[in-house]
C-alpha cells in the first residue's frame, strides 16, 4: 500500500490570505513560517481578478521572501495546482519550483509556484497588495518584510476588485487534476 506523504508548500503573497487559505487548502496543516533567501518579490503580466501585475519571486541576492510552510496531502496538492494554473504538460500560468527554504526549527526543502510569464513587469494595484499584506498580518511575518511590500510601486485598480470571490474560483476548479 503506499503512502501519501505531504507535500510541503511554501505560500507568499496572495496565497497567505486566510480566505484564499482556506477556500484551497481546507485540509492543509501550516508547520512553519519560513523565508526564501536571495529572492525577492516581482510582479509581472496582468491578474484580471486584482487588476494588475501578479507576484512571483525572482533571484536576488541578500533578499529574502518570508512565507508559511503548508503540508498538503496529494489531492489537495494536485487541487490547489489546478486553482493556480499548473499544468504537468507546461503549459500553464505557473510552475512548480522545488527549493529549500529557512525556517525556525530549520531547513526544509519545498515546492512553490512561480509565475511563467516573467517577461513583462507591471505594478501590482493597490487593492492586491493590501490583499497580500493581509495575509502577511495574519501569519505575523516580519515587520521590514511586510514594510517592503507596502512600498511597492503600485497603482490603484481601474474596475472593482477582486472581480470574483476566491472561493467561487475555487469552486469552479474543484473537478479534475492539473493534466
């Protein structure tokens, strides 16, 4: 018989929002608050769900990206994949990026979604990254963390924000895997 052992997860931005949280890992256990040395933040292309540029990490050296570490069992990994656009063909809006991150009781080694498209940069709105910061609260990642992204270039949203509730998006995602 096998066993389904957690996939380890590590959330930043968007994906730190106790609403969207729970709307895609219901089940998923939070083991550590952890950060990601020599990246940074970057936001690129366009969400239509928060009018503006969406976040991934990007190397750079003496950054970090603080986070939560999530264990995920294999279905609500391969579900919280599809809500994120992974595909295993590669065609998809992000991608899985195994990496070891720091955290209180150590190193741990990680998966976590990075953005395909990196070509373009746009400013977050206003609205996502309020969003964002909502969920660093929450967790209690670090003040100079939380301060970086408040200082973001962005700008406001030109539509009503978000355009739908996470959890709809959710929904609409629960049937099939990220094939």
């Amino acid at each position: 018989m096998a066993i389904d052992r957690p996939v380890l997860q590590f959330l930043y931005g968007a994906d730190l929002h106790p609403e969207r949280l729970a709307a895609c890992c219901p089940g998923g256990e939070v083991k550590a608050i952890g950060v990601l040395r020599d990246h940074r933040l970057a936001f690129f292309g366009h969400n239509d769900l928060w009018d503006g540029g969406e976040e991934t990490v990007l190397a750079e050296k003496g950054a970090s990206v603080h986070g939560i570490v999530v264990a995920l069992s294999t279905r609500e990994a391969d579900f919280f994949d599809k809500v994120r656009g992974v595909r295993l063909n590669g065609t998809g809006s992000h991608f899985h990026y195994p990496t070891r991150i720091e955290t209180p009781g150590g190193p741990l080694d990680v998966v976590l979604y990075k953005l395909d498209d990196s070509r373009t940069p746009a400013p977050p709105s206003v609205e996502y990254v309020a969003y964002m910061a909502a969920g660093m609260r929450h967790f209690g990642l670090p003040a100079a963390s939380l301060a970086t992204l408040e200082t973001l270039s962005a700008r406001p949203a030109t539509v009503p924000v978000p355009r739908i509730a996470f959890p709809a998006i959710a929904a609409a995602a629960a049937g099939g895997c990220a094939c």
